[in-house]
C-alpha cells in the first residue's frame, strides 16, 4: 500500500473534495510511485485528515476521471502510471549522437565498438550450409520458377509447413489459409496496423517493450498506452480498468521471455487476458519472438496455442532463429482478419521473395530445424551464463539482474541514485554500447531511467565488454558517493 503520511491542502473556493484531488495528486506524483499501489482505504485517509468519507470518495473519484487512479470493486483505489507523451525523436537522437536509427527500433554502430546493445544473434550460429543446400535443392528443382511472383499470402507449399510447423513446434492448429507470409516481424505488424487501425485508434502495448513497434502504431494515427510488467508478466488489473475506458482494439504483447525485460505471462495471467481481450473486444498481437531459445529447459508456448476464440493474431521471425538477412515471417490470423492483411500487403510489396520461400520450404522439409535450434540454444547457454557470471560480480555496486530463461539479453536494475544515461555516456567513452532502459518505455514513468539492456547475443568481445560496463557502473557509484566504496 502506497503510504501517505501527512497532507496539508488549503481550503480554497474550489469544493474541499477538489482540494483534495488535487493535493493526493500531487503528492503521488513527487512521491514517484510507478503505479499499481493501493492507496489508503477512504476511512483510513478521512479519519487521518479529519474530513468526511463522503470528501475522500469524491476526492478518489476526481482522481478516476483525471486518470491518476482506478478503483477495484471490494478492493481499494490503486494508483495508475502516469500517462505523459514520449520523449520527442529529437531528444532521442541527441542521446544515441551519429550512430542510432531509433525510427527502425534498431541500433547502428559507428566506429569500434562493443555491441552489448543490439539483440540480433552472432553470425558463429547461422545455418549457412543447411540454407546453402536447400537454395541449391530449390534452384536444381525449380529452376527459373524459383524466382516467380508468389501468391500475397505466400508460397503456398511454405504456408502448408509452417501450418503443420506450428502445430508441432507450439501447439498452434491453424490452416495454410489462415497463414500469411511476411517480410519478417516488423512487416507483420505493420500490416496488421495498416489492416486494423484508423486515426484516433487506441492500442496497447507492454511496457517497457520491443521500441520498434511505436513507430509503426503512431503512424496510423493511434494512441499509445503502456501498460506496466510485472514478475509474471502485464498488469491485468491496470489493463482491465485502460480496457474499459479507453476501449482498445489492439494489445501488443510478447507472453514468453518478453523483450527486454525476459518475464513471461503466468498460467494465470494467460487465461484472463484472453478474457479480456473477448469481454472488451480487441486482438492480442503476440510477438514470439523467443520461445525457441529456452536456456534452462523450460519450453513455453505462444498463448496461441490457448486461444480459441480468435482473439490472438501471431507473429512470428525467422531473423533471430536462423539469419536476420532472410526476413521473413509469418502471421497467423482469423479469416476475416487474413483477407485484409492479404489486401495491404498486395499493395506493399505484392509479394514476398519467391526464392526464399521455397528455399525456407526445403530447408523446413530437410529436417534441419530442430538440430538448429539445438546447437542455437547450446550456444546461447554458454553465452548467458558467462554474461550471469560476470554481471553477478556488480551486485555489491548495487545493480540487480532480471531472471535469464531465454532470449538474447539480460535487464539489469541500477542503484536508485544512478541513471541509465550516466552509465550509456561512460561507456560510450571506453568504446561500449549498451541499451539504456528507457528506450524501451512508451512514456516515462517512476523508475524508467534505472534499468539497462545488456545483451550477450552478438559481441565477438563479451567479456571484454562486459568488464568495461562493470568498471563504468563502479566509478559511477564511487562517484555518486563522494568517496570511493568499491575498488
């Protein structure tokens, strides 16, 4: 329960419930609650001010209508996080200088430097010699029409695996026709955007999560809300009470060792929100970005795989499973929904690469997926535990590590009095690139400034890297503290 201590407002023409409101308000927000926390009970706080219940409903009701706070029934009033703009692009630009595309939701290095930011995977794992042979099978067999238009939706013998695919790797039953062929995830969700929205369109959207996806929803013309994580994945009760006001049509979601935080969706949580998502009629867009690559043996799959109303629209990329350089991906959606998506993307791109389709096509009837995922997976173990070991020597600085069951990255949490921008310009200077934590927030909010993304996916130097960061993230306590602590 978020405490408050002691109040003095001042008593002016406006009715006292209004006083109130806006003193509460105020305190919340220096306070620095992230959002989440239950305020006192109406008698607590009426008997601690000396006022009326009747002045403290009215003040806790203002608060609803202004969007500071919501109530649940036989429960409490519980704060909301603020919902203030992003940080203009300009903003963002100036912090990342000559090497950040952030409008791609990527990072771009300039000069030598250690990439302990982006999240693509090392080259070391591609499967160049499973891919060389199934593009030399394809082109032996198909000859010239290997690089035919294929149908909108895809080559329609890829759609046919991935449908069988899918059920298979993650318990998705889906038909080819309800499979589209993208280029990549990115494409996907702009097409589903361009399918889906019209201006003024409200979606939601974890938060923090994947920055690439902003760029793609804004566009249309809707309004962005993040609803914030916790240890087992999305605040429900902050998205019911945003469900019912604000009535979506979109959730953008990663429910298995989501990006950047690692968390995944409870059982729980799972069966509610696709409650949710029929009670108040929106679809979840889930980005499997990761399931695959379960570094403790703890296979997870898409909540896809639970949806039976057709609430879920799926996505899924082959570009950090296989090789970033193929793009391509596919979506799995309701009829209705697949006619559109069929639609938009006619009128992008017509059709995907004609080539790569069947040769990903071979490559899937080959067998080689699940010897490549194994030797993927294996890698990435070895990676993630020397990146554990070596971040595990930072706890006396202070800094706390997120829980690694899969993905590419780690989240740390600083010390309360550090910030993400402190630690990103030092290690700027000693030729380090890291991802700071609020990048990856759709606005700012309590707490969003202490976090970094250090991910062991690709630098060829990772413990070199990751020494560096640990001695920037030292001087800076050192510095902080006025004398030196940790040596």
């Amino acid at each position: 329960m978020l405490e408050i201590v002691s109040i003095q407002f001042k008593k002016t023409g406006k009715p006292l419930y209004h006083a109130l409101a806006d003193t509460i308000e105020n305190r919340l927000r220096e306070s620095g609650a992230p959002g989440g926390e239950r305020l006192p009970s109406v008698r607590a706080l009426a008997g601690r001010l000396g006022v009326n219940n009747a002045t403290v409903v009215a003040a806790y009701r203002v608060l609803e209508e202004k969007g500071v706070a919501y109530t649940r029934p036989g429960s409490g009033t519980y704060l909301l996080p603020p919902t203030v703009p992003p940080p203009k692009e300009d903003e963002v630009a100036d912090l990342f200088g000559d090497y950040t595309d952030l409008s791609n939701g990527r990072l771009t290095l300039s000069g030598e430097m250690i990439d302990l930011a982006g999240n693509s995977p090392t080259a070391e794992v591609f499967p160049v010699a499973e891919f060389k042979e199934a593009v030399n099978t394809v082109l032996d067999t198909d000859g010239g029409y290997a690089f035919s238009y294929q149908e909108s939706e895809g080559y329609y013998p890829l759609r046919e695996i991935l449908a069988s695919f899918s059920q298979t790797q993650y318990g998705i039953r889906c038909r080819p026709e309800e499979i589209l062929v993208t280029s990549g995830a990115q494409q996907a969700l702009d097409l589903l955007s361009k399918a889906t929205l019209h201006a003024g369109d409200t979606v939601f959207a974890e938060m923090p999560s994947y920055i690439g996806m902003r760029s793609v929803f804004t566009l249309q013309g809707a309004k962005l809300f993040g609803i914030p994580m916790e240890a087992d994945g999305l605040n429900l009760d902050i998205l019911a009470y945003y469900a019912q006001r604000y009535r979506p049509r979109l959730l953008y979601t990663m429910p298995v060792y989501q990006t950047p935080t690692g968390v995944s969706l409870s059982v729980e949580k799972r069966r509610r929100l696709l409650r949710l998502a029929e009670q108040y009629d929106f679809y979840i867009i889930e980005d499997d970005l990761f399931s695959d690559v379960n570094l403790k043996g703890e296979r997870l799959f898409p909540l896809k795989a639970e949806d039976t109303a057709g609430r879920v629209v799926y996505v899924k990329s082959f570009s950090k499973l296989l090789m970033p350089g193929i793009r391509t991906g596919y979506v799995i959606a309701p009829a209705k929904l697949l006619e559109r998506l069929s639609a938009v993307k006619y009128a992008t791109d017509i059709s995907g690469s004609g080539l790569i389709q069947r040769a990903l096509a071979a490559y899937f009837q080959s067998g080689c997926w699940g010897k490549n995922i194994g030797q993927i997976t294996g890698a990435y173990r070895k990676r993630a535990a020397a990146a554990l070991a070596r971040v595990a020597a930072w706890k006396p600085f202070g800094v706390r590590a997120g829980e690694v069951k899969g993905g590419f990255g780690i989240w740390l949490t600083l010390p309360g009095d550090i910030t993400d921008r402190e630690i990103f310009y030092r290690c700027k200077e000693q030729h380090v690139l890291v991802a700071p934590g609020s990048l990856f927030y759709i606005s700012p909010m309590a707490g969003f400034e202490r976090h970094l993304r250090i991910s062991f996916a690709s630098a060829k130097e990772l413990d070199k890297g990751l020494h560096i960061v640990g001695d920037c993230i030292r001087a800076t306590v050192n510095q902080k503290s006025g004398h030196t602590i940790y040596i």
